[in-house]
C-alpha cells in the first residue's frame, strides 16, 4: 500500500484528529522553540490535519504557512479546519518538493519524516528550499532508542525509516544542514496508572510506560540551514 492510500484511509475514517491529539503533548513544547518570526514563510511536510502550521499562525504570527502531505484526503480535511487565507495545503511528494529554491524560512515535522521513500533525498530538499539561517525542526517518535515504537511497522502497509540519532544528526550534516540541536521531549500528559493496575491491554509493566512517554518521548533534530 502506498502512503497515499494509507493516509487517505485515516483520513476518510477520521484518524487525523486522533492523531494531532496524540501529537500535541509534545509538538506544542517543539513548536514553541521554532524562531518564527511574524510574517516568515513555514512548511508543514507531512501536515496531517495542518494543527502545528495553525499553532503557528496563532501563536507566533507566521506569515504564509503551507501544509503538504501525500494524502489528497488528508489535505482536503485540513483545508476544512481553517478559514485562514494565510495557510494554504497542497499534495506533494517529500522527494520533490514544489518550492523554489531559498523560498521558505522554516519547515517543521511531526511523525512524518520517517514514511519518506528516500529520506536523503527529503533532507537534500529541505536543504534546497531552506532560506539562509533557516531551521528544520524534524520531530519522531519512532527511532531506534525508542525500543518500544519498534513494533509499529507490523500495524502500517508503509515502508518506515528507523533512525537511531546519530544517523539523523549524520544525514541532517549530509545534506549540507547544521545540527543545531538534538533532544527527548518527554510526554508528561499521558497518565501513567498505578504499579498495582499493571499489566495493562497494552503495557507489562509500569516501567516500560514510564520509559516510552517520560524518557524516550519524542525524538527532536533542529537543522539549519547555511
């Protein structure tokens, strides 16, 4: 199954407000260290139901926010959660991003990055697209260290990337961006029962939970352009 056709399935079942409400424990804390200027350019690659580029909008005035995702029903849905003429959403490919060169000031990513077909390839285009000074903020939760997101490609007809974080920080260097930094943003929302109600449906034991939402969290590789 192609990423489209995965994602216009989320879409259509309504999987995409799921996600951004699972998302946004630990991308409201990501998005609040991006250095948006009012009035800069943003993309959104992999947007979803485009929250992070509205947060944006919001909350640190952004100019002209674009959200792109491979899912023609993912798009469409965003669309219909603004009136913003400002955010704008197009179906793209992360291995040919319809952006000109030195077009765009910031690009942000949330479980996303790691269903690209040539990851390489994604980075040398963010590089491309990047203006001067310009950041990448490239948000996963299933990497490497994260032992317990491993099993999450058995539940998805895509190809994943797995990434252990030297690897990010090695192919963010390779497509000519700086490694700005790189993070655990820990999920403190998410509550974590009691030693005595365990195991739980999903979980053996207290402390695996406590090490995938407190420790691992989400992964954070800030890049910037040159």
């Amino acid at each position: 199954m192609s990423v489209r056709e995965e994602f216009d399935e989320w879409a259509t079942s309504g999987r995409d407000r799921g996600m951004e409400e699972r998302h946004w424990h630990t991308a409201k804390h990501a998005l609040a260290r991006m250095p948006v200027e009012p009035g800069d350019t943003v993309l959104d690659l992999g947007c979803g139901s485009g929250y992070a580029g509205r947060a944006l909008r919001d909350n640190k005035d952004a100019g002209r926010v674009y959200g792109l995702d491979g899912s023609p029903e993912m798009a469409r849905n965003a669309a219909g959660y603004t009136d913003d003429p400002e955010v704008g959403y197009v179906v793209g490919d992360f291995d040919s991003l319809p952006f000109a060169d030195d077009s765009i000031d910031h690009v942000w990513s949330m479980e996303a990055f790691y269903y690209a077909a040539d990851p390489h390839n994604t980075l040398r285009e963010v590089a491309r697209i990047l203006r001067p000074g310009g950041t990448f903020y490239c948000a996963v939760n299933y990497y490497e260290e994260n032992v317990h997101s491993h099993e999450w490609q058995e539940n998805i007809a895509v190809e994943m990337t797995r990434w252990d974080r030297g690897q990010y920080r090695e192919a963010f260097r390779d497509a000519g961006l700086h490694v700005a930094e790189q993070d655990n943003i820990p999920d403190r929302e998410i509550t974590i029962p009691s030693e005595a109600e365990f195991p739980t449906e999903d979980w053996d034991t207290r402390e695996d939970m406590v090490e995938r939402y407190r420790e691992y969290g989400t992964l954070l590789t800030v890049g910037v352009a040159p």
